[in-house]
C-alpha cells in the first residue's frame, strides 16, 4: 500500500526558508520520477519542481533560484528546499510519484502540506 509522510510546512515571513519532506514507502521509491506540486486557492495545480531516477531536476520558472529539489533513494524521501520565499508561494504542496511502463501510467499523491507566507 503506497503511503506518503510529508512535513515541513508551516508559516514563515517574507523573505524566509521552509524544507518540506516526502517519506514514501509501498512502491520502489527509485524508479519512480518525484515532483512537488502545489495548489493555491481557487487556483489549479501546479507543478513546482521534479527530480528524475538519476536525479536530474527540472523548476517552473517561478521559482528556479529560490527552490531545490533532491531525494535520497536510501530514505525513499524526496525534498523541497524553498528560500526567498514569497506572499505568492502560500499555497498547500503536494508530493507525487509516477512511473510509467509501456502498458500506463501509476501517479501516487502525497496528501498535502500548507505553507504560508507572510508577515
């Protein structure tokens, strides 16, 4: 059974850190592709950031240079380091796994985590 931990979230100032954590288990965490995506009131979901099996990453550009995706297989747990964070970076985040094989494609989701930024 696929299971997800995150944590990390919270409220922090403009101008402030956050890491968010994923712990996985119930799938081989790598070869699955990990990305963070957040949701925003009445806005849709977005994707944030991915990191591949061999550990490439790729940023929306709103927030390539302030954020950091990484995982550590040995853990199964993927990572958002978030800087310079922003009012509009407020938002519930959410961590997904996905692999695909020939055949479809298996997305897991993590349940969410809220952070807020403001003063």
């Amino acid at each position: 059974q696929v299971h997800f931990v995150e944590s990390g979230g919270g409220l922090v100032q403009p101008g402030g850190s956050l890491r968010l954590s994923c712990a996985a288990s119930g799938f081989t965490f790598s070869t699955h592709t990990m990305s963070w995506y957040r949701q925003a009131p009445e806005k849709e979901r977005e994707l944030v950031a991915v990191t591949g099996t061999y550990g490439s990453t790729t940023y929306a550009d709103s927030v390539k240079g302030r954020f950091t995706i990484s995982r550590d297989n040995a853990k199964n747990t993927v990572y958002l380091q978030m800087n310079s964070l922003k009012p509009e970076d407020t938002a519930v985040y959410y961590c997904n796994a996905q692999y695909k094989n020939w055949a479809r494609t298996y997305d897991y989701w993590g349940q969410g985590t809220q952070v807020t930024v403001s003063s």
